[in-house]
C-alpha cells in the first residue's frame, strides 16, 4: 500500500522528526474515506507492523493517523460539536 508514501520527509531539527500535521490528517482522510470505520484500526495495524519493524517514524505517523482517524469518526461532519 502506498499510503505511507503520501507523506513527504519528516522535519529534522538537530536530530529530532517533526510530522507536519497537515499530513497526518490529510492521510487520515484518505485512510477514512477509503475504508471507513475500519481505518483506524488499519492505522493501528500499520503502526504495530512499522513498530516490529524498528520503524520508529513509521510507528509515531500511523499512530497520530489513527488518532486523527478516531476523530473523523466521532465527527463525522468534520466540524467540533461545541452545544
């Protein structure tokens, strides 16, 4: 699958990933769309996979993915329900 491949290089600041946010939802929203209320755990899969693997990186990305995922489904409409 070639999700993880929609997102471009991580940040690096003296050492440390930054994932920029826009990517992460912007994948999540594609993951959604794609396999609806199964994305999040296909997020959860792909992370514990990058995480057997030693992929740090990947681990971090498809857990905030599944966060960001979560959220799509609790808000379907995108919006926050405030009242």
């Amino acid at each position: 699958m070639l999700l993880f491949s929609a997102l471009s290089q991580p940040l690096r600041i003296t050492g440390v990933e930054i994932i920029r946010d826009k990517e992460v939802w912007a994948l999540a929203t594609v993951v959604f769309s794609k396999y609806g209320p199964d994305a999040a755990q296909l997020a959860r899969k792909r992370a514990l996979s990058a995480h057997r693997l030693g992929d740090d990186l990947g681990d971090r990305i498809w857990r905030q993915v599944e966060e960001a995922v979560l959220e799509l489904v609790r808000c379907p409409d995108g919006y926050e329900r405030l009242n």
